[in-house]
C-alpha cells in the first residue's frame, strides 16, 4: 500500500511534466495539423540551457533559492522560445500549404539536426547537477517502507498547476487566445479578418517551446542529470499524452499526461521496467484503434 | 504570406543588410546558450566555459550566409522571371527513361573501373541497400500513400530470421532469404492489420510506436535475440554454393580455385555489390510490374483518395494489407542481405534513425518515383560520407540536409503523382493533384 502510494507521487510529477510537455505537441497539431518532431528536441534543448544557468548561478555565488530557480526558468523560457520560433520559421512555415508528408520530413531532420547539434556543442556525455532543492516530507512510515514527497515533486506540480491556470485563461479569455482559436478552426478565415496568422502560428510555437522549457527545467532540478537524448523519449511519451487526451484539446493534453506518467511508473515498479517504453506504445495504439479521437477530444469529421 | 509579397520586388542593398542583421540576431540569440557558452566536467563538478569567439564566428556566417544567400536569390528570381515566358524544359518520361539507364549502366561498371578500391565498392554497396528500402518502402508510402515510420522493424525481422536460421538450423544465405521475406511480410500483415483505421500522421506515430517496440524486444528478449550484444559471425553468401573464403571448408570449392583465380578480398566485396545491385533490380522490376496490375493501380487511388475507394466498392482493407505486406517482404530481404554482409546485427542498426533516413529517401526523391529514389539515397549517403574527415558533423549534415531539400522542393527531387496508367488522354484533366 504504502509502495503503491509513493508509485501514485512519482507518477503524478511526471506525468505532470509529460502534460506540459503535451501541451506543446496538441495546441501546434491543433493549429496548423502537423506533428512537431523537433518538439521533443527542443525539450532537450532547455534542459541543457537550465544545466549551464544552474553552473552560472552557482559560479557567482546566487544561493538564494527562490531567486535562482526563476532566473533560471525565465533565462531557459526566453531562450527557448527563440528556438521554437526560429524552427517554425525555417523548417515549417516555408512548407505551408505544400504536401502533408512535407514538414514532417523537415520536422525529422529538425529534430536530428538539435540533437547533433547539442551534442557537438555541449558534449556527447552526461551533465550532472548538484541537488537544487534538498529534502522532502515524510507522509507515511510503515514497518519496511516510508513514503516521501520531496521539495522538488511538490514545486514540480505546484508549477504545473500554477501554468495550467494561466494557460487556460490565456486561452480561453484573452484577444490572443481568440486568435489561436480561430486559426485551428480556419485559417484562411481568420486571415480575411485581418489576424495575422503567420504570428499567431509563430506565438503558439513560442508558447509551446516556453512550456517545453519549463518541463525542461524541472526534469534538470528533478533527476540532475541530463543528456543530449533524453528529448526523443520524451517526445514519443508526450505525443502519447496528446494522442490519448485527445490531440487539439488542452485539459486533454494534462490528463493524457498525468495517466502515462503513472502507467509508466506503475508498471516500472510491479512489471517491468524494460518494457516501460512498449507499455506506452502499447497504449498509444490501443488509444488509436478504438478511440481515435482521444479522451477529450472531438472526432474528427471527414467531409467530401 | 510574406514571404511571396516581399519577393515580388528587387531587393535594395540596404534592404538585404537589414534582413541579414535581423538573422544575425537570431544566429546570436540562439547561439548564446548552445555555442557562446558551455559546461565541462572538472573534478566532477561542472564549470562553465564560454567560447565567444566561436559565437562571434557562428553570428558572422550567419550574417554573410544570409546576405550572400539572399543575393544570389535575387539574381535567380531576376533571371527566371526573365525566362518565363520560355516554355519550361519539362522533364520528359523519356528524358527519365535515359537517365534511369545511364544510372544502372555506371552502377554495372563501377567495380570494373574501381576494382581495387574497397571503400568506393562498400559505398556503393550501402547506397544500393538504401536504394532497396527506399524502393520497399515506396510501395507504403509513395503508392499506397500509408507513411510509415517503422519501416525498420521489417529490415530487423528479415536480419534476425536470417541470424536465428542460422545460428540455430545453419541455413544459408539463400535458403533463408524466402523465409526471411515471408516472416516479414507476415509482420507487415499482423501490424498492419490493427492500424487500417488510421490515417496521416497518427498512422505514422503508431508505426513509429512498432518500430521501438520491435527494438526494445530485441534488447531485452536475450534469449531470443542475444540482447544488445547481438549475433555474430553471420555466414556470407555463396555464388551457387561457391564460398568467398580463402581456405573453404573440406570438401568444397572456393569461388577463386573454382575460376582458376588469384584469391582476394575484393572478390567478396564485388560480388555482394553485384548481389544488391541483382536485389534492388529485381525489387525495381517487380515493383514496376506491380503498379500497373490492378493493385498497383489500387494503391494510387487510395493514396489520392479513400473515400472514393470505398465508394467504389474497393476492398480498402485488402489494398492496403498487400502495399503493407510487399512492403514489409521487400524490407525483409534487405534485411537479409544486411545480415549477410555485416556479419553481425546488433539492435543498434535498426532504430528510429534508420528508419527516418529511409522515409526521408522516398520522399526526398519524390514519393513514388523509382528513380528519385536512387537519387535521394545517393544524395543522403553520400552527403555525409564526403564529410567523413570531421565524422562527429555527418548526422547534423544530415538533419540539415533533410530540411534544406524539403524547403527548396518540398515534393521531392523528382516529383512523380502522375498515375502509372491513364484509360484515355483526353478524358484525364486537372493531372495535378
């Protein structure tokens, strides 16, 4: 019991980080239609910037850690947003409107060009942090087990939390948020009305990649270690949360993400953990073949 | 949008620097936390480094590239739009036709003129693999119109059935091939079959997902498959029972004492290219006959439309088992020689890599056309094998590749959604699809 509930802690963190990964993944299918492959990368990519800002904080002596912690999520948001925005605008928005396969293949090589790029540039080997937020609450201590919740798992869903709120409202209450939603609906409509598609597509890459960022971060501060592949796994795991919230809708994205990060530390814990990965494929195309339109979301209408 | 409206006039000079500035920004943006600065490990704890330099040179190049880029394109532009009214030199199906034979004729005649130089011959020969592949998988992709992104678990399980045959009976190389084939055309049809609901991009995520299922079944079934370490000392094909060996086994011929030959290496490496070379011809030929029975013409109406299939009265599921069945065998077979030529298989050749680099041939090439295949694979491999001195850059070539041919012909090298047979010229309009 007391095991089974400290399964239900780490697979709610990581869940929470797979929802805001999704995020990324749902509102840019939802958009312009395509999976972005190099979203994973670009994951990847705000781990790493959060491993050398946590090394520069510490450089200067910044202990604080109140004060570390957000400069480091506001340094690894800004410049993960330009990654995505810059993505967007060299591999995707040259292909609007040609084939489908088009800016997935671009996709690919987009996300094999972040990998071997930060691997040229920060090393083929794994970064090791030191611990960030040390300790934790004891909730439970039976004869042989003691369950425990650290700092880092109560920040790491505390933030997520915290995002999803703001999202939610930026979505569904703001100017912006309208014209996100109009261009999933139609684009070239909305464009007739004088919005700007090409931005908002640029914006909610931006957004996606500022999600992605702060996932990135909490992953560094959660295992403290990161490598130039982790966002590939990732990736699959985080579309599989999409897929099964029901890709286009937002709450969908959060509760795919929640219920793969427990499968996935359920079954590591009482089947296999080698086959954790074939258990979320697994999902992932028993999702599809029943119930291709997801948890939350709607089916899509084929009209001839 | 934009792009296209800012195109219509010439660009001034200054107009030129302010766009190249504003990449030059970006480049710096972008190029602060990756190239400006890094961490080493020292002592066990990380350090941050900063390389400015580096990032000062990244930025300028960024900014010369894009000045000198945007330049050039405006003398393109300038000239083509000069050009217009000039009929435009279509490429010709005979044109094509041409082409495809000057390809096969210099393939036949490469290990003649480059009989001493191995790695010209291994090059090729691994051209040649990726050419079947492409050729494979363009049966899924470029005529059924299914995209596939594990086509690799075919290329495993047509490597494997080889390995184990082996390993356990002792089959040879060509006895296993028919088997190997069919194992993974029986593969094609088992995971083909859940997924024929699915189309687009979910298909491919779902093929991705049996991909990496196939995979981690490999490194973690050791039983089966030996694990991560793989199998080894894969026996090489013979010439109708003729070894390539320098002392063969009692009682049987070499290939060199059988011709009255000097023995050499070479032998070996030149008949496993004329073999793919036998393979992927036959996988041509085959292929091309097929597209114009009633399947292969089947398959070009579901990739163009399915619903009108179904209205037609198309049995869809069987259409798109058989793409995924042929495809899938075809794959199989290249596993097989893959196998045979290597001499070990290890899961480390079958992953997601391997299979993007496959898709990216086909559609590279322009789904569907046989020769844009060849094209793309020799592009693809080739690429990254002239910057074979600075190796540790060949995958970011790669990637970089992927994306720089995509955004300049986003249908491919050569574009090829033409039917493969018309009922009647004058009936057929609105040829573009």
């Amino acid at each position: 019991m007391a095991y089974a509930l400290q399964q239900l802690i780490n697979g709610l963190t990581l869940g929470a980080v797979y929802g805001l990964i999704a995020i990324g993944y749902t509102m840019v299918y939802g958009i312009i239609g395509m999976i972005n492959f190099a979203h994973g990368d670009i994951f990847m990519v705000s781990a790493f910037i959060a491993v050398t800002a946590f090394t520069l904080l510490a450089a200067f002596d910044i202990t604080s850690l109140p004060l570390a912690l957000t400069a480091v999520l506001i340094t690894a948001i800004f410049f993960t947003s330009a990654y995505g925005w810059a993505v967007e605008r060299m591999a995707y928005r040259p292909l609007r409107g040609s084939t489908r396969l088009a800016p997935l293949i671009s996709a690919i090589g987009m996300s094999i060009f972040l990998q071997n790029m930060v691997q040229l540039t920060q090393g083929a080997r794994v970064k090791p942090i030191p611990p960030v937020i040390e300790g934790g609450i004891e909730l439970w201590r039976t004869a042989d087990f003691t369950v425990q919740v650290s700092w880092t798992q109560i920040m790491i869903v505390l933030v997520t939390v915290v995002l999803m709120v703001a999202f939610t409202w930026l979505i569904t209450q703001t100017a912006f948020g309208r014209q996100q939603r109009a261009c999933e609906q139609d684009s070239t409509m909305t464009a007739l009305l004088g919005i700007n598609v090409d931005r908002t597509i640029s914006a909610t890459f931006m957004l996606g990649a500022a999600l992605a960022a702060v996932a990135g971060v909490m992953v560094t501060v959660y295992y403290g270690v990161v490598d130039f592949f982790i966002g590939f796994v990732a990736g699959i795991k985080a579309f599989t949360a999409a897929v099964l919230g029901g890709i286009g809708s937002l709450p969908g994205a959060m509760l795919g993400g929640l219920i793969i990060g427990l499968i996935e530390a359920f079954w590591a814990a009482y089947l296999s953990p080698e086959y954790k990965d074939v258990a979320t494929f697994a999902i992932l195309i028993l999702v599809l073949m029943f119930r291709p339109s997801g948890l939350l979301g709607r089916p899509e209408v084929e009209k001839v | 949008m934009s792009a296209v409206i800012i195109a219509r006039h010439a660009r001034t000079p200054a107009e030129r620097f302010k766009d190249a500035a504003w990449v030059a920004f970006v480049a710096l943006l972008l190029g602060i936390p990756m190239v400006g600065l890094t961490t080493v490990d020292e002592g066990g704890a990380l350090t941050v480094q900063t390389r400015f330099g580096m990032l000062a040179i990244f930025v300028g190049v960024s900014f010369a590239g894009r000045f000198i880029f945007r330049w050039i394109m405006d003398q393109v532009r300038g000239r083509r739009a000069a050009k217009s009214a000039v009929a435009k030199a279509d490429r010709t199906p005979l044109a094509i036709r041409v082409i495809g034979w000057a390809v096969l004729g210099a393939s036949v005649a490469l290990p003649i003129m480059f009989s001493e130089n191995r790695y010209v011959i291994d090059t090729a020969t691994t051209v040649l693999i990726y050419v079947m592949l492409g050729w494979g998988l363009n049966v899924v992709v470029g005529l059924a119109g299914l995209l596939d992104l594990g086509y690799v678990a075919f290329y495993a399980v047509g490597a494997y059935t080889y390995a184990l045959l082996f390993s356990h009976f002792g089959w040879t190389f060509w006895e296993a091939l028919p088997v190997a084939g069919a194992m993974a055309a029986t593969f094609g049809i088992l995971l083909g079959y859940p997924i024929l609901r699915l189309r687009g991009d979910y298909l491919a995520i779902v093929t991705l997902g049996f991909g990496e299922i196939i995979r981690v079944i490999l490194v973690n079934w050791t039983e089966l498959s030996n694990g991560p370490n793989g199998i080894g000392s894969i026996p090489r094909p013979t010439l109708f029972g003729l070894p390539f060996e320098r002392n063969p086994a009692e009682g049987t011929q070499s290939f060199a004492t059988f011709f009255g030959l000097d023995f050499s290496g070479m032998h070996r490496i030149i008949f496993l290219y004329y073999l793919i070379l036998v393979l992927a011809l036959l996988t041509n030929v085959f292929v091309s006959r097929l597209r114009k029975l009633p399947v292969g013409r089947a398959w070009e109406a579901l990739r163009e439309d399915e619903i009108a299939c179904k209205a037609m009265g198309m049995n869809v599921t069987n259409v798109k088992l058989s793409a995924f069945a042929i495809g899938a065998m075809l794959g199989g077979f290249a596993g097989v020689f893959f196998a045979a030529r290597q001499g070990f298989i290890s899961p480390e050749s079958f992953t997601f890599t391997e299979s993007a680099t496959i898709l990216a041939i086909v559609v590279l090439g322009g789904m569907g056309s046989q020769l844009g295949v060849v094209l793309a694979a020799l592009v693809l491999v080739l690429l990254p094998e002239l910057g074979r001195n600075f190796s540790e850059y060949r995958m970011l070539m790669f990637g970089t590749a992927m994306v720089l041919i995509m955004v300049w012909k986003p249908s491919g090298l050569l574009a090829s959604r033409e039917p493969t047979i018309r009922l009647n010229k004058a009936a057929a309009t609105g040829g573009e699809a």
